[in-house]
C-alpha cells in the first residue's frame, strides 16, 4: 500500500505549512505567513474538486498525527497544440517541499512519482518544473533535463 495519498479539504493548512517550507528555502523568499489566511478558502475548494486541473499529493508525517510529511502539488495547462504535444497539454510541478524532519525518507520521490502518473492520465506529454539546487538530483533521476530558462514575468498593478 502507498503512503501517498490525494490531499483533501482538511489537510489545507497542512499543505499551507509545506509549501511556506519550500518558499522559506528559497533564496530571497520572503517569510511572512499573512498570505495563508486568504489563500485557505480557495485552497480547500480546489483540493475538494478532483476532476479539476490542480492535484496536491502528500504523505502524512509518521510521528505527528494530522501534520504531513512530504507535499507536492501541481496543474496541467493547456496551450496551443504543436509538433510533439498536438493536445497542448502541460503538467507544472509548482509546490514540492518535505517538513525538513522526515527528509531523506523517499517521500517526495513517492509524491513525484503519483503527480506524474495523474499528469499521465490527463494526457499531459510534458511536464515542467523549476528546480531549486537541493531538489534538483531528484528531478534529474526521474529524468528531467535543463532548458534554456527565457521565462519573463509581470505583476499585474492591483492583483
């Protein structure tokens, strides 16, 4: 039996505290958790609605009843079909993160491996990702390649 489940409703805080955990780790994160308030409301609706295009999978902390362990979320997206993916369709690992005492126990690479099944039954033919230098020995043994990054970005005023 896995030890990987879907994330529900009632782990939404749960999933909260991971994904500040990855966003702690990350060089000029910044730490505040006021975003956590706004976000749990539209967060727990998402992970109620399984035949949506977002899924979050996780692992339960084995020593904590209630925390989790190990995180991974993600979406497919559609874009414009092309030579190579005629159905456009795209899975984007955006929140993977382990609570940093149950690392080094396979548990994001038993998350990964669902994520990217799910991806599978979705049709998605590509799956992107961006790679922090500590996560990334586990994105390239479940054999993702570095890509040229000419990602841009823009906040939009009043968003």
């Amino acid at each position: 039996m896995s030890l990987v489940r879907r994330a529900t409703p009632e782990d939404a805080e749960e999933v909260l505290r991971l994904r500040q955990v990855m966003i702690d780790s990350m060089v000029g994160s910044d730490p505040s958790t006021d975003w956590h308030e706004t976000s749990l409301p539209t967060l727990r609706e998402r992970l109620a609605d399984t035949d949506g295009d977002f899924a979050a999978f996780v692992v339960d902390h084995p020593e904590r009843p209630g925390a989790l362990a190990a995180l991974v979320a993600g979406t497919v997206d559609y874009r414009i079909g092309r030579m190579g993916n005629p159905l456009g369709t795209v899975g984007f690992v955006f929140s993977v993160a382990t609570d940093p005492g149950t690392r080094r126990q396979g548990y994001a690479r038993a998350c990964m491996a669902v994520l990217l099944d799910w991806f599978r039954a979705r049709g998605a033919v590509r799956v992107q990702l961006t790679a922090s230098a500590e996560a990334r020995p586990l994105y390239d043994s479940l054999g993702f390649l570095p890509k040229p990054d000419p990602l841009m970005e823009l906040t939009l005023p009043g968003a």
